[in-house]
C-alpha cells in the first residue's frame, strides 16, 4: 500500500516539526539598596527665608531673624544649633544631593533632641520651629516637621522623615531649619543637635538582567523551566559596597518550584548569604551588605518556574499527527506483511 505508506512517512516528517513550547521568562526587577551616611563637612550654613506670620504668635517682620550658632563636629557625625534668651535666632544647614538615576523617593535618618531654657515666665505661645525640608528645582519645598514648635526639651532620639521626588530630578537639597518664631515677649534660650545623619535608598531601578532558559520540560499542561541570570554590584556603587552600605534586591513574579543562587565560584553560596521570601506568585531575593561587601558578585541565580503553555491551533494538529505517527507506521507495517504474505500465497500456488 503505497499510499498509506507515504501517509506514515508525512506523519512521521510532520511530527519532527512540532514546535518546541516556548516558556514565557518571569518577570524580574532589580533594585539596589543604598544607606549613605551625610559627611558632615560637606553640609554648608544658609539664611533661612523670612517666615510667612504664624497664628497666634507675633509676627516676626517686626523682629528680623538673627543668625544662631553652628558647630559642627566631623568626627562625632553631629552639628548643632544655637540661640540666647535674647534672641530671635535661626540657622538652615544644607547639604547637596545627586540622586541616583530613577529613583523617586528617599528618606533621611539621623538622632535628634532639642533644649528650651525658659529666663522669664511669659503666657505668649512658643513658637520654635525644627524641620527637616526637601528642595527641588523650581523652588518647590517639602517640609517635615522633626519636633512640633510649641514642645520643649525632647531628650535624644532617632527620627526618619520619608521625601518623594520628581521623576527625572536629580539634583536636590537637604535642608534642616531651626528657627525661634516666638517673639519678643517670650525669652528663652533654644538649642538642638542632630547625630548621624543618613541618606536612605530603598529601590535604586537596576538594569534588567538578561534571562536565558537553561533547561525544560512540557508535561502534559505544564511547562516547567530553568531560567539562569546573573546580578552584581554596579561599578558606581562599587564603593558603598564595599563600605557595607548597599544591597540589592530582586523582586520576582513566578511561582518557583526552586531557586539556586551560585557565588563568583561556581558553588551553591551559604543560604545565610542571602534571604528568600515567596508569597503567592512573588519571591523576593535579597543579598545584605555583608555578603556584597565582602564579594561584589557575580551571583548566577538559577529559577525552576512551572508555566501554563499556551498551544496555538496548528500546534494542536502537528500535536495530534505526532501521535498518530507510530499508529499509522504500525498499520502500514501491518498492511504490508499481509500483502507480502498474500503475494507469496499466489506465488506458490
């Protein structure tokens, strides 16, 4: 039967040409993690603009500001402010930032306290103001209050005030203003220091990493596949790295069968290296300070993800003649070995 015969071999021929499944790479982001302290030389003294009129307490047009005391203090990471009882003093200390390419938000960490001596007893509200402010280009201004202005001594204690940025603004200000709006008619001594003070990053964009399929599977429904990538310290943060001031971060949306993460030499790195959290459908990866600190990378992290595969209407039929194929050999093998015996039957006989 020549025709079932051909019909077999373009089974078979159709069969080998089944399209492999293709698995859709998970989505990954990458984000670095940077905590840099604020030289405190690098900060530099600024008047602080006139106040606009304060409710309920005197307007300071009529007592201009005067400037107040600076120390600083490299070694100790802390400057202070100060005034007399006789003084409406005020001080802006500012340091200048560039901020890392995308990000748009930071925050800034430092500790803080604030001393109000009272010379004369006075019924007048205080009024001394201690914020921390955020400027942008154009002038725009975000302030957050560190103390509010009517409080008096507040002992040592750690402060963090969150700030968001303009997408694609680079260059800003940090400012911390220490001003005593209370008037003429209230005396008294304000001062305040500021300990540490440190510049927070919590998700620096990093580069994509370039995802390659190392290996599958296609059972049934399933496709389960292992994706291969590598991360490392980026050379601008080189530094900070090596300081143990910056991580990175991988946020990953795959339901993950497995996840292996291999150090510089090849070998499975200690799991007290890195975190791994998994919740639903999202892991999140994370290599602390210590680890980049004492080796930058590259870590190849490799990713057993199961994912649905999608079958296109002509795979289901190079799916159905691929099965077809072996049956429909076997019955032109059949067919032929009856006629091959028949042929011989006629012969004899």
């Amino acid at each position: 039967m020549p025709g079932m015969k051909a019909i077999a071999v373009a089974a078979i021929l159709l069969a080998t040409l089944v399209p492999a499944a293709q698995a859709v790479s998970p989505s990954v982001a990458v984000y670095g993690i940077l905590q840099a302290p604020i030289p405190i030389s690098f900060l530099s003294v600024v008047p602080v603009p006139p106040a606009p009129p304060t409710p309920d307490v005197e307007n300071l047009a009529e007592r201009p500001c005067e400037q107040a005391s600076f120390v600083a203090d490299e070694a100790q990471r802390m400057f202070s402010f100060s005034e007399t009882a006789q003084q409406n003093g005020c001080l802006g200390v500012v340091y200048n930032v560039t901020l890392p390419t995308g990000v748009e938000g930071f925050s800034v960490s430092f500790e803080a306290n604030r001393s109000v001596e009272q010379t004369v007893a006075s019924t007048a509200p205080r009024a001394m103001v201690q914020s921390v402010r955020l400027r942008m280009p154009g002038g725009f201004v975000q302030d957050q209050k560190v103390y509010d202005q009517d409080l008096g001594d507040r002992p040592p204690e750690p402060v963090r005030r969150a700030f968001e940025v303009t997408p694609g603004t680079r260059e800003v200000q940090i400012e911390w203003v220490f001003e005593d709006r209370s008037g003429p008619s209230r005396l008294e001594a304000f001062s305040a220091t500021v300990w540490r003070p440190t510049l927070h990053f919590d998700a620096i964009p990093m580069a994509e990493p370039v995802v390659q399929v190392a290996s599958g599977l296609n059972p049934d429904q399933e496709y389960i596949a292992r994706y291969t990538m590598e991360t490392s310290v980026p050379s601008e943060f080189a530094a900070a790295a090596a300081a143990g001031q910056f991580s990175l971060r991988m946020e990953i949306d795959a339901q993950l069968r497995q996840v292996r993460v291999d150090g510089p030499d090849g070998k499975p790195l200690a799991e007290e290296r890195y975190s791994l959290l998994t919740a639903g459908g999202h892991a999140t990866l994370e290599f602390p300070p210590e680890t980049l600190r004492d080796v930058p990378g590259p870590y190849t992290v490799r990713l057993d993800a199961p994912d649905t595969l999608q079958k296109h209407g002509i795979y289901q039929v190079f799916s159905y003649l691929a099965l077809a194929a072996p049956i429909a050999a076997i019955a032109a093998a059949w067919i032929g070995l009856r006629r091959n015996r028949g042929d011989t039957s006629e012969a004899e006989t």
